[in-house]
C-alpha cells in the first residue's frame, strides 16, 4: 500500500504545485483541472485535506483531487513534454 499524503497545495502562475509527506512536489497545469483553472484565486486557496491527506477538496468548487489523480496527470504532462520534444 502506498503511503504517500499531500500535505499543502498552492497555485504559483497557471500551476498547481502539489507537495507530498515525503518532501517531494509537483507542478502540474491548471490546464489538467478545468474546474480549478477557471476558479478565482480566493477559491483556489480555500482547500482542505481529506482522508489523512489522500486528497483534497474544495467546497466552494465541488471539486476533490487525490493522490492518484495528482499523479497521473503529472504523468500525463511528462508524455506530452516527451511528445513535444520527439517532434522536433
């Protein structure tokens, strides 16, 4: 089982930096969460962990992210990067 829990989010530019109890972070797109690129930044910021930290959730928006998802759409913008770059 894997053990990893977000402890913070915070959204620096377009992003939503994503940092994990093992000191390791994410950046990731708004892009890859619609309902979190087109919410103000006072709604953004009103976030709350769920499940001890295997996701995170907010209200005003109705919208929950976990850990899982964190991961594949940081995955998701790994291969896109690799596309991009196999093209050229």
């Amino acid at each position: 089982m894997n053990d990893l829990r977000i402890q913070r989010v915070s959204f620096p530019e377009n992003s939503i930096l994503v940092e994990f109890s093992d000191s390791r972070a994410v950046s990731i797109p708004l892009t890859h969460f619609p309902r979190l690129q087109n919410a103000s930044p006072t709604e953004r910021n009103e976030w709350h962990l769920i499940g001890r930290g295997l996701g995170v959730h907010w209200a005003s928006l109705d919208e929950d992210i976990s850990v899982e998802n964190v991961l594949l759409a940081y995955s998701r913008t790994k291969k896109e990067a690799y596309a991009r770059a196999s093209l050229v």
